[in-house]
C-alpha cells in the first residue's frame, strides 16, 4: 500500500491511495518529494526555475549544475551540498610598487608599473590574510643612477601570488631599465628591462631623433612604447578594476625629451607619471599612490626621477558584507575590501 498527498490550493488536501509502494507528496497535482524503496527524491528545479528565496536548509535537485543543494538565509544563497558553507568565492586586485623613473643626467626612462594582475581566490569564513602593501621605488637621481635600486616593492596576500614591483627607469649608452612586474624603459643605446608574464610588459627603447625622446615604462596591459617617427615614449597602459568601472591600475612611467614639452613621454592609464623635458622646465611626475604607477624619468639634471606609485589590494565578492578588513564598500551587488596600506582581512 502507498499514498499521494496532494495540497491542492481548491479541493484542499487530497490524500490517494495507490500501489506504487512510494509515498509521494504533490503541490497542486506537481510530484514534490517522494519516499520509496529506492530512497529520497527531492524537489526538482533549474538554476533558473528554482525559488530565488527561500528559508534557511530547505532542499532540491539542481539539474543545471546537476547538484544537490540547500538555502543559506544567512547569506541568502544556495549551496551545494558538498560545499563548506563557510567558503566563498572572491576576485583579488593584486598589486606592486611601480618602479622609479631613469636617471636624469641624460634621457631617463619611465619607470615599470608594478605588477598587476587579477586572481580567483576561496575564502575562508573567520580565517585570517596577512596583506603588505608595496611602496614605489624612488626616482633616480644623479647623471650614472643605478637603476636597479629604484624597483618597486613586492605586494603580498596569504594564499595569493606575489606581485612583484616594478622595474625602475634606465637611462642612455647601457643605463638599461630594470625589470620587475613591468620593465623600465630607457634612453637609447641601453635596453628596456623586462616583465613578469601575467603581470606586465617590457620597458620601451628611447632613440637619438631630435630631442632624444626616451622609452616610457611597462604597462600591466601594455608594453611602454619606444617613440619614433613622432611617438612620444609614452607609458603602457595598465589594466581596469572591475571590468567596464573606468577604473586602472598598474600604468607605466612616461620617458624623458631634452628641451621640448612635445615630445615628452606620458604616463599610462593607471597612475603612470609623464616624463620630464629637461631645460624646458617640466618635472618629472610621480605614479600616482595606490595604482602601482611608474615614475616620469628625468632628464639633463634638471629633473631626477620621479618615485613609483605605492601597491594596492582590492578584495571584491559578490553579496553582502561577509569578511572584515581595509576599506569596505557593498554596492551593485558586490562588497569590496579595499587596502591602501598592510593590514589584514578576515574571511
């Protein structure tokens, strides 16, 4: 002997005997739940169809993941059954210390972005991340720098990849930029330091044309160009967080020009300084704080290089307020976790 109960909003309960040997339960004549030898079947949905709310451990069968899951109303998702509750998914901004830009006593090249770059992380609820934030390099100063000491500092998180700071400006005549997240340009005669893969680009290569225009700095996107046939040595661009929010980080330094604010390399999308002209006048700029962008380069000791933009973090998940830690901000349907400076974020 077995049974259908079917709650049926017009006849009310109507109970059916039957000899399936199940018990099955029904809304309106719909199979719900269901008993039977060979075990529990649960209700039935897609990832589209299932309730988009509902109370805290209710259950059924998600075809489209082809998983078993259950409502947390705490945090008002369903979860797999074979997944920790108490994890989540997050998408972490990492990034460097831009590096310092070239020395200035002949064709400073633009500093390197510091490493940036994106990546999946799982959090744990209640687990602790240690984040260190890293300062730019400084600008070169004096005709002979080396530019291997104005690289950038690294940026770390628990669990996550290092991003490594950026390259600092070379100058002429094999003052070559250092490599780093992104690679320093240079003046010409020298070579460009080189990137990270997956964090950024190489340098670019200045040349002898008029005003002796200097390769700008490496971009997290976009290599720094090498001016030529009326190019300024501009820095590489650097990438934008989150998608479509108009928002970079990790742009390069802009290359130095003897005497002519024209031909003056610019600094990339993400806080990239531009460069300096020299007798002209014009300094050299600063990546700019928290965007990991490449110092301007300096030019004919008017001007020494101009210091890397400190590192950034940024912790974005989707939902309400979940971890603790930095800068917190729940709008769009995401939170954000943002650190300007070392601390720690709490899963």
């Amino acid at each position: 002997m077995a049974v259908k109960i079917n709650a049926d909003t017009t006849n009310g309960l109507v109970i059916t005997p039957d000899t399936s040997g199940e018990i099955e339960f029904q809304q309106n004549g719909t199979k719900m739940m269901k008993f039977g030898a060979d075990g529990l079947e649960l209700p039935i949905w897609t990832t589209a169809t299932r309730p988009s709310s509902s109370s805290q451990g209710y259950m059924g069968f998600n075809t489209t993941t082809a998983e078993p899951e259950w409502y947390d109303s705490a945090n008002s998702q369903w979860v797999q059954f074979r997944n920790n509750p108490n994890e989540y998914s997050a998408s972490v901004l990492m990034v460097a210390g831009g590096g310092g830009g070239g020395c200035p006593g002949y064709h400073g090249g633009g500093g390197g972005a510091g490493g940036t770059f994106t990546e999946s992380a799982t959090i744990v609820g209640g687990t602790s991340y240690s984040i260190v934030i890293g300062a730019g390099g400084a600008g070169a100063t004096g005709s002979n720098s080396p530019t291997s000491v104005n690289k950038g500092n690294n940026t770390t998180m628990t669990g996550m990849t290092t991003a490594i700071g950026g390259g600092g400006g070379g100058g002429h005549s094999g003052r070559n930029g250092a490599s780093g997240g992104s690679g320093g340009g240079c003046g010409y005669s020298s070579s460009a330091g080189a990137g990270t893969t997956g964090q950024g680009f190489a340098g670019g290569v200045g040349t002898t044309a008029t005003n002796n225009p200097s390769g700008g700095g490496g971009g997290a996107t976009q290599a720094g160009v090498s001016p030529g046939g009326g190019q300024r040595g501009n820095g590489g661009d650097g990438l934008e967080f989150p998608t479509s929010s108009g928002t970079y980080y990790g742009g390069g330094g802009g290359g130095s020009a003897y005497n002519n604010a024209s031909a003056v390399g610019l600094g990339g999308a993400g806080g990239g300084g531009s460069g300096s002209n020299g007798t002209g006048g014009a300094t050299a700029q600063a990546g700019a704080a928290n965007t990991g962008g490449g110092g301007g380069g300096g030019e004919r000791n008017v001007s020494s290089g101009a210091s890397g933009g400190s590192g950034i973090v940024i912790v974005r998940y989707a939902g309400n307020q979940r971890g603790t830690g930095g800068t917190v901000v729940t709008s769009g349907g995401y939170t954000t976790h943002t650190f300007t400076s070392s601390g720690t974020f709490t899963g």
